[in-house]
C-alpha cells in the first residue's frame, strides 16, 4: 500500500482562491505519490448545527469543488467523513486517552471561553460539546487510515499537533498501534491577501470565490482596495494588495512587466485589476465548466462519494480492528 495522505474539508461553501492556493493545490499535487484520501467533513459541521438544507446544499458544493479543481477519484479516495460508521467508534475510543485540559487549550473552544468571560457570561455560555471535541474527531479522521502526512492551511496547525499528541498517549499506554502522522502546513495561503488586504477569510467578506457567477467574481476584483496613487506614480508591488494577488495568476513575463511598471510608473490600477479579472477567469475556466456540469446532478456526486467510502472504510476496518485489540475490547 503506498503511503497516505489525508485531509478533510468542512463544508462551508464557495471555496475561495486562498483555499485553492492553501489547501485544495498542494493536497491534490500530493496525490502524485501518495494515495489521497479526500473527504467533506460534514461530521465536523455540525458543530455550528446549521440548518439541515443548507448542509445538504454545501456538501454538495465542497464534493464538486475537489473534483472540478482536479482531484482524480479514481486514482484518489473520496468520500463523506459520515459515510464511515468506524469514525465515532474510534473518537470515543481516542476520547479516553486524551487529557480534558489538551482541548481546553484548542483555540476554537479557548477562544469562546475567552469571549464569554470578557463578556461577564458563564465560560460555557452557547458551547456545545462537540464543539470541545472537535480535535478528538480529527484525530479520529487522521489515525483511522494510518495516514502518513497531513496537508492543511496554517489555521490547522494545533490540531495536527493535538492529534499528534493523542496518538503518542495512545501508543504509551497500549504498545505502538498508531502511526504518528506529520502536518504537510502550506504557508502559501498567508501571503495572499484578501480584497481589503486582511487574511483572505470568508468571515470578513474579503474572498474571490471561484465558483461565482462571472458577473459577482468580476465585482469583487474590480473592489480590490488599492491606494490612491496616479497611474504615473510610481508604486511598490511588495506592499500592494492587487499586485500580491496578481502574482499568483499572472504568466511570468508579464509578471515581470508589471513589477518594473510598478516601480517606474505607468501602472494604473483598474486596468490591472481587469487584466486580474481576465486571468482569473483563464486560469479557472476548465475547474469552472466543470463545477456547473456536476453542481446540480447529486446522483453522481452521491454515486461517487458512496464508492469513495467503501474504499476507505475497507483501510479503516483493519486499523480500528488492531486499536479495538490493543485496548482490550476482543476476546
Ligand atoms: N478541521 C478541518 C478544517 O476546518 C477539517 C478537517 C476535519 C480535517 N477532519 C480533518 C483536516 C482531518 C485534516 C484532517 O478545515
């Protein structure tokens, strides 16, 4: 069996371009020598319980996004984290070799106590538990399939680093049965900002999604906010929001024109950020003819993702049988 990679994506909806540069790229360029195991982690969702409809429609979304953006599932298994019944077995079974203080220091639970306690309410208030037990269900995902490395942006760097910690309890207290799996952390996504210069964050409304109608992903280019500088001022790419996003799309030659137009001069902004407009539309239009052909016909995805999951659940059920012996649950 060649070595794993494994990564789960949350449903959440319009996969933006710093996804694709932070996580969808390296993770499907991983499959070049690893057998990837892709998955929507619609388990992880439902922490936030959004409405039931809505759920089903971004699962469907986060499913065609992998396969438009590349992700061969023949070569690749992918499948919905649901679909594998051995995932809650395996959570409990991890649950009770991991210290209650490791996930009160996990940053989205810490991060909520911390709010609340600013705001004079219980530390608890609105926290569901399976908020707090988020990183134990990742670390379930990760060790069910004995993965070898892990592609995720830098935002998952604690988790990995939790699950790393679990799997070693685990192994001191009942013999080595875990394979301790590295993260595969892409620093590319910090470096391209978002419209308003900030991390590139579907919370603050800064994203260009990939998948929008022509007309919307155009909008939001043309709202790149830039400084007020005159077409013949010179300018500096290094601290220029439009450039740090243009540069990721731009052919080399013309990246190297624009960089000396920036500093020379002669470089007006809203032709640029047309020019970004075109390229991003090139750069995307197979991934985007694609997503429209699969986004409506759900018997496909669902075909594809059901056969995803027999194949990972067929590496999943030796491994959790080998956990289920070394804690003593077989006769
Ligand atoms: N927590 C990850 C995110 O928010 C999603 C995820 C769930 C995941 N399980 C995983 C990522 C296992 C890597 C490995 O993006």
């Amino acid at each position: 069996m060649p070595p794993i990679s494994l990564t789960g994506i949350k449903p959440t909806g319009n996969p933006h371009i710093g996804n694709y540069f932070g996580m969808y790229k390296p993770a499907i360029a991983l499959t070049q020598k690893y057998l990837g195991l892709y998955f929507v982690a619609d388990l992880h969702a439902l922490t936030t319980t959004p409405e039931r409809k809505e759920l089903q429609g971004l699962i469907y979304e986060v499913a065609a996004s992998w396969l438009a953006l590349g992700l061969d599932p023949e070569k690749s298994v992918f499948f919905r984290q649901s679909d594998i019944h051995e995932i809650p077995e395996c959570t409990w079974i991890l649950s009770c070799v991991t210290p209650k203080g490791l996930l009160n220091r996990a940053h989205a639970y810490k991060a909520a106590v911390d709010k609340n306690v600013e705001t004079g309410r219980d530390p608890d208030f609105d926290v569901n538990a399976g908020l707090f037990y988020y990183p134990v269900l990742m670390a379930a995902d990760i060790l069910l399939y004995n993965s070898d490395v892990v592609p995720v942006g830098l935002d998952q760097k604690q988790h990995i680093e939790i699950t790393r910690d679990i799997a070693e309890n685990f192994n001191r207290t009942y013999g080595k049965t875990m394979k301790v799996p590295d993260g595969v952390i892409s620093e590319d996504v910090q470096s391209i900002p978002g419209i308003d210069g900030r991390k590139m964050s579907k919370s603050y409304g800064n994203t260009i999604p990939i998948f929008a109608p022509e007309k919307e992903l155009r909008k939001q280019i043309m709202r790149i906010v830039t400084d007020s500088r005159t077409p013949e001022e010179p300018k500096d790419p290094d601290t220029c929001n439009l450039y740090q996003i243009y540069r990721h799309f731009a052919a080399p030659e013309r990246l190297a024109e624009v960089h000396q137009q920036y500093l020379d001069g002669g470089l007006a902004y809203g032709a640029l950020k047309q020019e970004l407009a075109e390229t991003i539309l090139a750069y995307f239009a197979e991934a985007r003819r694609k997503y429209g052909e699969m986004i409506n016909d759900h018997a496909y995805l669902d075909d594809l993702l059901g056969q995803g999951a027999e194949k990972a659940r067929e590496i999943a059920r030796p491994v959790l049988a080998r956990i289920r012996k070394a804690v003593g649950l077989t006769r």
